[in-house]
C-alpha cells in the first residue's frame, strides 16, 4: 500500500513561474549556474545553487553555501517569488519534448517507505553526495527538488491513474510556460486530492527514475530529525518528501552512451578484429541501434554496428541482459581494459540527448565512441523488483523536472545534523 500525502506547497505565481524555474542542481555546473542566473535574481539556481552568490573560490560543500542557500529561500518568499499554498493540495505536472507528453502526480511520498523497499533503487549512492543533499535539506528545513518516481499503472475500479490525470488537466493550470530548451511546463492544481491517495494506497510499489541521491538524502534527514525530536509521532513533515510520480510507460528514456579515449594500445584493425570476435560487425551510420542486443561503435573516422548473438544473452536475467553490461562484459572489460567503469578515467559518459556529433567529437582520432540502444522503463522497474542494482550510468532521463516549480517545507529540528 503506497502512502502518499498533500502538502502545502510553496510555488510561484503563474507571471513567476517561468523566471523562478530552472535547471535542477546535478546537471549543470557551478559555473554554468552562475551564467544562467545573472541578472535573474528569481532564479531557483540561487537555492540550489547558493555557492553562485558566494565568492568563486568558495568549497561548493562549505558550510556557508547551505546557509546561503537557506537564506535565498527565505529572500524569495520575503519577495514574494515563492507563495505558500493556504492549505495541503495535490498537483500535476506535464512536461512536453518534441510533441512527447509525460504527466505527473506531485506529491509527498513516506521516506519510511524508502527504508522498507516499498520505494524502489536501482542505483548505488555516494556517500559524499547523499552527505551534500542531506546538508541542504536540513539546513533549508526544505525538500527544494523533486525526486523523479515512477509506477506500474494498473488502474483500480477500471480506471487508470493517468486516466484521472488527463481528466483533471482540463482545468486551467496554474503555470503554463516553455523553457529555454523548448520544453513545456505546465501544472495543474488538483480539486479532489483524496481519488489520487486512494488510487496510490491499490499500488505495492513506487520506483526511483531519477533522483536517487536526494531520495537517500532525505531519508537521512528524516531518520536525523526523527532522533533529535523525542515527541515525534510519525506524522511530521520531515518524515515525507517531495516528488512526481509518473506511470511508467509515459517515461522517455535515452541512451547513456560511452567514450574511451584510447584503444587500449590496440591497433584499429586490431580492435575490430576483437569486436568481430564477441559479435557481427558490419559498417553503419551514425544514430542509434535499433534493436537491444546491438552498440554502433565509432572509431578511426567510421561507424559500426556491432551485434551480439541472441543465443548468448540470457535474457531472463535483468543485469547481465542490459546492453551496458553486454558492452561492459564483452567490449570495455576483455578487450579495453576497463574494469570499473566508476572510478577508470579513460572512460566518460554521454547522455544521449547530445547526438553522435559529440561521441565523434570526443572520441577524436585515437578513441572510440559507442552509441547505445536506451535501457527501457520494463528492464529498469525489472531490476528494481530483483532488488539488483544498474550499471553505472544506465539511463538518461529527458526532459529532466525543472525545479523551483514546488518545494516542500518540513519542521526544523534541533540537533539534526547530516
């Protein structure tokens, strides 16, 4: 039985919300940040990138940043770029990419269910990371960003949650702009709240996408709340966190591509005769492989597609099936000696949404590139009911949530450190 829960958002006035939106903190740079938010003084990159309003040589994990941080978030409600809702709501969320629509439910979700499973991972965190977003979360007494869920849409009562959603965003929204990279944002307030935490309470499970660092870091915050707070009864805000739940098969997945900047001291005529050892080779174009099972490799000016054969992937097991992990077996390992693709700087790793012109850019003259086929949402959820884990760098999820839209606010406690 999933619990999730209405909260009473701070969000931004319809005329704001384009100008306080913005990228959310993991995907650009600090110096990136502090380009996008000149002159934007309501730009949520002043929260989740506080380290912009310090000075440059500033440790992005020092503890001024988080107080920066705290002290921006106040600024902008004290300015009135941020209102709170007067009571607790549901919202959706829509997002559209190149005519392609995903909409979601934001809510708060049970960090309890974190801990017991019922939400599932499918990532391993760095420490350091879940540290960085703990910090932020409770030194804001906020949950500034949402996490990224997504769930099996069974339907209940013979309807389909996303069935309800597209019923209920032919009300007016609340916000409705396009961002600088062409996506369209738009939200919905919901007028029943209660069909949508009955509907949630028929499902086992919810399932990470994207968001896994922030998920830990509040389930951190919550357990250092909860600690330090010795009248707590399990109702408090801090044990709940943001984010937006989207059925599974509305998910747009895209390729997390690879880059090795050498061949391993292989000649190229070498290296193709080991690839035509694991699998077909035959010369191609660029793009994207059409079929899981298969890579296109750019080495040496020229495009291949490399298949391996069906008769060797065990298709019944959720990792070693993964493209990544066939590549990763049979490719990077064996043949150009990455062993961890985690820690081994000769690799790097490209989200597809950058195109074959950058794999070729960064492969250069002595590399190799490889384009991937996307890991799909059935083998993500997959793993995760296995309770295995991906390979590094997996999936790239896009659009990517934009934040600043809603933050959830939670009881300061006392003592709560991360």
């Amino acid at each position: 039985m999933i619990r999730i829960h209405p909260f009473t958002a701070l969000r931004p006035s319809a005329d704001h919300a384009a100008e306080v939106a913005s990228d959310p903190y993991d995907v650009i740079s600090t110096d990136e940040a502090r380009e996008r938010a000149a002159g934007k003084p309501r730009s949520f990159l002043h929260v989740v990138r506080s380290e912009i309003d310090l000075p440059p040589a500033t440790d992005c994990h020092a503890a001024e940043v988080y107080r920066q941080a705290s002290d921006n978030l106040q600024a902008m409600v004290d300015q009135g770029a941020l209102v709170r809702d007067p009571e607790a709501s549901l919202y959706l969320y829509r997002q559209v990419r190149e005519g392609k629509a995903q909409t979601g439910l934001v809510a708060c979700v049970e960090a309890e269910q974190y801990r017991t499973g019922e939400i599932r991972k499918h990532e391993k965190t760095r420490p350091d990371k879940e540290d960085d977003r703990t910090r932020h979360m409770l030194v804001t007494a906020s949950h500034a960003e949402p996490v990224f869920l997504c769930f099996r849409d069974t339907g209940t009562n013979g309807q389909t949650i996303a069935a309800q959603m597209a019923a209920d965003t032919q009300t007016p929204p609340i916000f409705d702009f396009v961002a600088p990279d062409g996506v369209q944002h738009t939200g919905w307030q919901v007028a029943d709240p209660a069909a949508y935490v009955e509907a949630f309470a028929a499902l086992e499970r919810l399932y990470i996408a994207d968001g896994h660092h922030r998920s830990a870091g509040a389930e951190r915050a919550a357990t250092a709340s909860a600690a330090a707070d010795t009248a707590h009864d399990g109702s408090e805000e801090y044990g709940r966190f943001l984010a937006v739940l989207f059925p599974h098969d509305q998910l747009r997945i895209l390729p997390y591509n690879r880059v090795v900047g050498d061949l391993n001291g292989l000649s190229v005529d070498a290296f193709l005769d080991q690839l035509r050892e694991v699998g077909s080779l035959t010369p191609a174009a660029a793009g994207t492989p059409a079929l899981p099972g298969q890579v296109l490799v750019f080495v040496a000016g020229n495009w291949w597609l490399l298949s391996f054969p069906e008769s060797t992937i065990d298709r019944a097991d959720p990792i070693a099936s993964l493209d990544v992990a066939l590549l990763q077996d049979r490719v990077l390992a064996p043949i150009l000696g990455i062993g961890d693709p985690r820690t081994d700087s000769r690799i790097s790793f490209v989200g597809g949404i950058r195109g074959c012109d950058e794999l070729e850019q960064r492969a250069g003259a002595d590399g190799v590139a490889f384009s991937m086929h996307a890991t799909s949402a059935d083998e993500l959820l997959a793993v995760a009911d296995a309770a295995e884990i991906m390979p590094p760098k997996s999936t790239w999820f896009e659009p990517k949530l934009r934040s600043g839209l809603f933050v959830h606010t939670f009881e300061r406690v006392a003592g709560a450190t991360a």
